[in-house]
C-alpha cells in the first residue's frame, strides 16, 4: 500500500506553465471527489522554481490516508520562445516541417500505423493553406478593384492590406474555436527537436533527469511516478532513460518507479530518421522491465496513437520474454462519462486530449485521482485490467 508518493509530472507543449494545471488539477480532484466518495486536499503551489513548481496533496481513500507531493517539471518557458504566434511565422514552420516528414517518409509511416494522427496533422496544414490562400486572393481582388475604380495606387494597396488583414482576423476567430494551430507548431518543435536544434531543451531534461536521480537516492516514498501528458511523453521518457544512465542502479532504490503516459504520440519522433538519440533512450526504457509502465490512449483522441505499442511501431526490441512493457490500456471514456458528455468532448479534439487529465462522470477503473493520489501502485490498481494487443481497427492496411 501506498502511505507516501512523489510524482514527476511532465506537460505537452502548452506554453501554460504550473498555475494553469495547478488549478486544473485541483478543480478536477473536487470533481471526482464528488463521484467516487475520496477526500483529496490540495494544497497551494511551492518550491518555485525554473525547474519545478510542487504541491502536495493530501487524500483519504476508504479509510487509507496518502500524502503524495506533484512536482510539475517545467519547459513551458522554452515552450513559449519556440510558440509562433503570427499565420506567417506558422506558415513557414509548415514548410520546413512538411519538407522532413515528407521527405524523410516519417509522415507516411504515420499514415500506415494509424489514419487518425495523419488527418489530425493534414488538418490544420489545409486550414492554414486555406486562411492564408484567401487573405492574398482577397486582397488581390481589392486591389485591382480598387485601381480599376480609379483610386490612387497607394489607397488601392492599403485596400488590399485592409482584406487580407480582415481575412485573417476572421480566420483566427474560427482558428480560437477549432483549436488547430497548436498541433501545427508541435509537429514544428518536434522537428527541431529530432535535428537537435533546441539545445536548451537538451540542457532542460539532463536536468530533470539529474533532479530525479538526486531525489531517488534519498527518497522514502513508496511509489515515485513520473507522468507524461501528450508530447510531454516524449520528454518522459528521456528524462527517464538519462536518470538511468546517470545511475544504472536506479530502479534498485527502494522507491518503486512508475512511468504512466497518457495520450502518448511518441512515433511523431520515433519515426524520424534524424531522431537516433531519442530511439537510443527508447531502447534503453524498454530494457528497463523494472520499471511498471502503463499507457493510457483513447480511440476517439486523434491527436495520439491509440491503442498502439509504441516500442513495436518504432522497431524497438524488448528483452526476450518480456511482455505489457509498457501495458496499454484504453481509459474507456464511454463507460466513465455520460452519452451526452462523451459525443460532446468528441467533437472537439483539444478537450478530449486533456480528459486525461480530468475528472470522470461515473466511476470507472481510469481515475487519475486515485492514480495519483490513491493507495495502490500504477501496477497493483490495473494489474486486473488485461492489456490491448493487436488494436487494428485504424490501421490503413490491417
């Protein structure tokens, strides 16, 4: 049983930083709560810092107490230096991003392991081609209208720049309700990251590794977690494989380590040629069978690889014998939320890619609550659940 817990929480690339899931994640608590009958207690944040940002939470599950301190490892600062804010910035970031997943034959590779993650990265390609395709066809057509009509040539072009900025204002009203631009600027940082042009994100997770490894070494915690949400699993898992080459000894400590990801889309890497370094501390996770890894995806989240074993679809060997490392598991969003709920979370691909995250509607085996914050270890409160093997349903050719 599980008296005390640390977990290493490591976000997706979303330039909100410790505040922002501090307040979701005690929100969220209250919420489920309310569903299953616990007592979760969180506190305000500390231990500012670049780094980190920590709480702790206090939880009683039937009758059994669990003091468990979140640490949110921070890289949302490199996030936000790296986030392109104008439709030209994103275009040009298309381009290059397009010419290496193309090109290299990564984003045909997506397509054969599972359509949804290619559509959900087309989409807003097509979106931004389109928005930007009409702005200069507007403001063409001004123009020439414009000068047609007798205007001055230079009030025939702020005409046209009068359009073409219109076009995008509009654009971006639509862009704020579809939410599609963050997957673009992803598939951008997730490039420079394979070509090993984020240096000072290479600097930021030696030092969570190191962080980790310090922590370890004097910890009495009976479980320490680390969590990966999104493309924050990427970075999971080589803040793991660096705390294990920093001390090969490390899964002999007395805390036993977890790793959960959730909503993992770790091939968007995996499958670049120019990503060796990463396969290299995927390789080294895999052999680490000591470690209980379990990843959660939900077939209705498009921007994941649902239900996918990532080490297979990446050409990643396991030990010999050696199998559910990691044990994939499916959150069944349809047995925890109302009908009415689900159908609505399902049309918008952001909300139900951070339901991970949140609270359920009924109670149900996935709970992040009770996993973060309950009696029992990653493994020991799913070691019931059989694993998802051989999940074809989108596969282009099964």
């Amino acid at each position: 049983m599980v008296k005390k817990r640390r977990v290493f929480y490591v976000s997706g690339f979303d330039p909100k930083g410790p505040l922002f899931y501090h307040s979701l994640y005690r929100a969220e608590a209250a919420k489920q709560a309310a569903v299953t009958g616990a007592q979760i207690f969180v506190e305000n944040r500390s231990g500012t810092s670049a780094l980190a940002e920590q709480w702790q939470i206090n939880a009683e599950f039937d009758e059994r107490t669990v003091a468990t301190t979140y640490e949110f490892l921070r890289w949302d600062g490199i996030i936000r230096r790296h986030w392109s804010r104008t439709e030209w910035r994103l275009f040009i970031d298309l381009l290059r991003t397009a010419w290496l997943y193309i090109g290299s034959g990564a984003l045909f590779r997506v397509l054969l392991t599972a359509w949804p993650p290619f559509v959900t990265a087309l989409y807003p390609a097509i979106f931004l081609c389109l928005l930007l395709g009409t702005a200069l066809g507007v403001a063409i057509a001004a123009t020439l209208a414009l000068l047609t009509a007798g205007a001055p040539v230079l009030s025939a072009y702020a005409g046209g720049t009068v359009g073409l900025l219109g076009v995008i204002y509009i654009g971006r009203l639509i862009e704020r309700r579809v939410n599609s631009y963050w997957l673009l600027r992803i598939y951008a940082f997730t490039a420079k990251q394979a070509l090993g042009k984020v240096p000072e994100l290479e600097n930021r997770l030696d030092a969570f590794a190191r962080h980790i490894v310090d922590y370890l070494q004097q910890a009495d915690d009976d479980e320490v977690l680390i969590v990966g949400h999104s493309t924050g699993t990427l970075m999971a898992v080589s803040v793991l494989a660096r705390a294990l080459a920093l001390d090969p000894a490390l899964t002999r400590h007395k805390p036993r380590i977890s790793l959960l990801t959730l909503g993992e889309c770790l091939p968007i890497l995996s499958f670049l040629p120019q990503a060796r370094a990463f396969r290299a501390e995927l390789a080294l996770v895999a052999k680490a069978t000591a470690i209980n890894w379990l990843d959660f995806t939900a077939p209705a989240d498009g921007a994941c690889f649902a239900l996918i074993d990532p080490l297979a679809v990446s050409r990643i060997p396991r030990p010999d014998g050696v199998e559910n490392h990691p044990k994939i598991l499916s959150p069944r969003y349809p047995k925890i939320l109302r009908p009415q709920t689900y159908a609505k979370i399902k049309r918008d691909r952001y909300r139900m890619h951070f339901q991970y995250l949140m609270a359920s509607e009924l109670p149900g085996d996935y709970d992040y609550f009770a996993v973060t914050a309950g009696p029992l270890t990653l493994a020991e409160r799913f070691q019931a659940l059989p694993a998802v093997r051989d999940y074809s349903q989108f596969k282009l050719f099964p």
